[in-house]
C-alpha cells in the first residue's frame, strides 16, 4: 500500500521542496512534482540555481522525451504519467490523483492557514480511504 506522508511547517514550500529532491535524487530515487502551473517555472529556476554543485537533474512537460525518460525528478501539473517515479512529491492544494500507483506521496504544506485547511481535508481524503498518513512536523525535526 502507498505510504502517505505530510511534512508540515514548511518556513517555504519550494527551498524545502528542492532539499526534499535533491535528497531524493542522491538516494537515486525517481520523483514525480506536482506543482501549480503558476510555480513550475519558480521551482524549475530554483531547482537549477541552488547553489554550487547542488543541482538537481530535472524535466518538466515541455523539455523532449529523451530528457523526460532520463530525468530523476519530473515536474508536472497533472499526474497522467508516472515517468517511472516511486515517489509523488504533491505541491499541489488537491489531492493527486492516481497517487496509489506510487509506493510513496509526500504532501509538503506551509504554517498558511489557508494551505494548512486544505492539507487537513487532503489528510481525511486519504484516511476515509484506507491510508494512514505519517505526519512530520518540521519545526519539530531538522530539515537537512
């Protein structure tokens, strides 16, 4: 079964996010993103622009199929193809669809109330059916 987790606290969603996957992609873990049309193109700057050798190999929806099939990490605003990923790293306010093809989802929210309601009623979604979300609270544990 998929294993739900939510990283709550997030001081900022996309520098936690990029921590988040370039941990991921020193594990050699595939990831998919799914992010809000309007913060794609932030994270993919932000993603290539981290700092010395810290670059996280990335796609998105416009780059070729070549470099959509070799990228760790794809970002993405629908779920439609998984792109080989285990992992769903959802930045979006819905829940992700088809998230129970991954072996694992992590649902990243902010202290914004706004973005904290709507993880609550992303966090029952899956309760009513059948997960058990983890919850990490990040002002509580490091965040390297």
């Amino acid at each position: 079964m998929t294993e739900v987790a939510f990283h709550f606290n997030a001081p900022d969603r996309l520098g936690y996010a990029c921590r988040l996957l370039r941990k991921a992609y020193l594990k050699g873990a595939r990831v998919l993103v799914l992010v809000e049309e309007g913060e794609r193109a932030a994270l993919d700057a932000a993603l290539w622009t981290r700092g010395a050798g810290e670059f996280v190999p990335h796609s998105g929806p416009g780059d070729p199929t070549l470099v959509q099939v070799r990228s760790p990490i794809h970002l993405a605003c629908e779920a439609s193809d998984t792109h080989g990923a285990s992992v769903l790293v959802n930045l979006r306010a819905q829940m992700p669809p088809g998230h129970e093809r991954f072996d694992r989802v992590i649902e990243i929210v902010t202290a914004d109330e706004v973005d904290r309601n709507q993880a609550r009623e992303r966090w029952k979604r899956y309760k009513m059916l059948g997960f058990e979300p983890q919850r990490h609270d990040l002002q509580l544990s490091p965040q390297d």
